[in-house]
C-alpha cells in the first residue's frame, strides 16, 4: 500500500492559508507516543474518500480502532472537515 499525505483541517474557515499535510507514518508515531490515548486529526475536505479508506486500512492492520466521521460547521452541505479517531 502506498503511504499517502492527507491534508490536515484549516485552523480557521476564513485561513487562507496553504494546509499542512501529514503522512500515515507521522500519525502512527503521534498515536504511539500517546499510547493508550491514542489521537484525534482533523483532516480537510479535499481528501479523497478513497485515501480516507486508506488510512483506515493502514491503521486496522496495525490493530487500532479507527472512527472516521464528517463535521458539519455551517448549514451548507459542502463546509465539512473529516475527524478521525484512532486508538
């Protein structure tokens, strides 16, 4: 599987600016140094859902809980970001 970059959630709806991105690999070595806790991302709109896909993939084979689901931040359907759960 090819390890991907998503790119990770806006701090504001009216930032400008260019959004970071984060590899599998640098998440896998956040959610490891918070052990148990595990990790919460926010990731952008503009993923795929394909590559979301992916990376839940990724962390089941390394035996984590993933939870992935859509936040809504106003009325019109397309301002969403994807929270992203894994334990």
């Amino acid at each position: 599987m090819e390890l991907k970059e998503l790119k990770l959630a806006k701090t504001s709806i009216k930032s400008e600016t260019a959004t970071k991105s984060i590899t599998f690999d640098k998440m896998a070595e956040i959610i490891e140094k918070n052990g148990k806790k595990g990790a919460v991302f926010y990731l952008d709109r503009d993923n795929q859902e394909k590559d979301i896909k992916k990376l839940e993939a990724f962390f089941k084979k390394k035996k984590r809980a993933v939870l992935v689901r859509e936040l809504h931040f106003t009325m019109d359907s397309k301002d969403y970001i994807y929270e992203v759960h894994i334990l």
